[in-house]
C-alpha cells in the first residue's frame, strides 16, 4: 500500500492491537467478524467505492458503516471498520486488503494469548510443504470450479484435529476466498504476520499524567531498543503515581521516571 492508504493502515492496526489487548475482547470472534466483513466488501464492489470515496465527508461514511453492520457484528467491530472508513485510501481495494489482514492478526493474537503462536506458525510452513509437494492436493484446494464447501471439507479432513483451530481458519479463508493471490504467496504472508506477531512486545504503562506523543515516541523507542523487539505501549493514567510512571513488560516492572528511565536506557545500550 502507498500515502494515504499506507497510514490508514497503520491506525488500523493499532486500533486493533488496542481492542485485542484488552481481556474482555475475544479475538477469535473478532477476526470471524473483520473476515465476514471483509467477504462482504470483496463481493459489493460500489458499497465499497462508497465507504471510500473522498469526496464524502469521513463521519458520514463511518454511519453508514454502522447502520449496515450494527446487527451482523459486535460493536469492536463495528467501531473497528467505522474508524478505517473515515480514513482515507487510495484504492478501494486497499480497504479490503486491510480488513483481510487485520482479521488475520486479529486470529494470530488470540493464538498468541492461547500460548500457542509458535505452533501456528509452524503449522502453517509445514502446511505450505505439503502443498508444494503434492501437485493433486495443490490442484484440488486451488480448482476454481470447485465450490467453496468441498475445499473447506478437504481442509477440514487435513487439518481438523491435527492443526490449531486458529491455523485452520488462517488456511480455510484463504483457499474459500483466495482473492486473486497464489496460494503460496497468500501462506507466504500469514507466515510473515505470525513472525511479526511473535516479535511484538506489550508494555503497560501507567503515568500520573497523559504522555505527550514526543514522550510516548521517546518512550516506545527506548523500550524497543532496550528490549531488541518492536514495542506497543497501553498507556493508562493514575494520579496517584507520583513523579512518574510505572512501566510493565511481561514480568518485568519498571518504576522511575520517564527522563530518569531513558537516561538509563542509554547507558545500558553503550555499556
């Protein structure tokens, strides 16, 4: 993705690394809904050119999102793809993409949370094996012919009871609605999400005051350099945290204020 569509991207992903962090969300249910929606955008192309159009005024566009969807899906949902139509995207295509790939993080968060990332992203590699090896099951799971039904039966025989359930939606998505892409390079991308996935760290931070973006980059950055994985910071504010902030990641927690941690942060990086 390029400009515009690029940075609604990203404000996606944080909308939705927000949502998914918290307990109460199930990111399972999550990325079934972001996928149903996905389907529904993919296959109504001038509904989709509508929630995209410039020259509608952004809020307009989120109703509307909201008037469709409020009955089939949850309000995170709801809330998710309102926010990304009052973006702005350079193609309407590009807002497909996106809600594809967020309801595919959102499945590797909720195998993440379940402890068993590392075995997704197993599975899914051997999975990419068998196919290249085997020119019938290749064939079979990419026969446009065939309906959507028999290949998820065919998946369902392969995988269910042998894989996570977790890779077996990842998988069954992208062969029932392969979009255009080659089914080696759609298991290709969920392969390189699931590292990314692997390779992000949570830090939980609690301040006496609301951070400035200038503190919150300084913050992200020394944390990320300290711990050598990119970092995602949950920023909450208690008053009572006197003269600072308090700083969790994993089991790990930091207290001391913010100039005070970053000026520690250097001297460990040089020393």
């Amino acid at each position: 993705m390029n400009g515009a569509s690029r940075d609604a991207l990203a404000a996606a992903r944080e909308r939705l690394d927000a949502l998914t962090d918290s307990t109460s969300t199930d990111a399972g249910s999550l990325a079934g809904e972001l996928a149903a929606v996905t389907a529904l955008l993919h296959r109504e192309v001038s509904l989709r050119r509508v929630l995209t159009d410039p020259a509608q005024a952004g809020d307009a566009k989120a109703d509307l999102a909201r008037r469709l969807l409020g009955s089939q899906v949850s309000g995170p949902a709801a809330d998710l793809v309102a926010g990304m139509v009052r973006s702005r995207w350079s193609q309407s295509r590009d807002l497909v993409d996106a809600l594809e790939e967020l309801a595919n993080t959102a499945d590797l968060t909720a195998a993440q949370k379940a402890g068993a990332l590392d075995d997704v992203e197993d599975e899914l590699f051997r999975f990419g094996r068998i196919v290249s090896s085997s020119t019938e099951l290749r064939a079979a799971l990419t026969n446009r012919s065939a309906p959507a039904s028999s290949k998820s039966e065919l998946l369902r025989s392969l995988l269910g009871g042998r894989a996570n359930a977790a890779t077996e939606r990842l998988v069954t998505r992208l062969v029932t609605a392969p979009r255009g892409r080659s089914l080696e390079s759609g298991l290709e991308s969920l392969s390189k999400l699931a590292a990314e996935r692997r390779d992000r760290m949570v830090a939980v931070v609690t301040s006496a005051v609301p951070l400035s973006d200038q503190q919150r980059q300084r913050l992200g950055d020394a944390l990320a350099k300290l711990y050598g994985r990119r970092m995602h910071l949950n920023l909450d504010v208690d008053p009572q945290v006197v003269g600072g902030m308090r700083v969790q990641v994993g089991d790990e927690i930091i207290n001391g204020s913010l100039a005070d941690r970053l000026e520690d942060a250097g001297r460990r990086l040089a020393g």
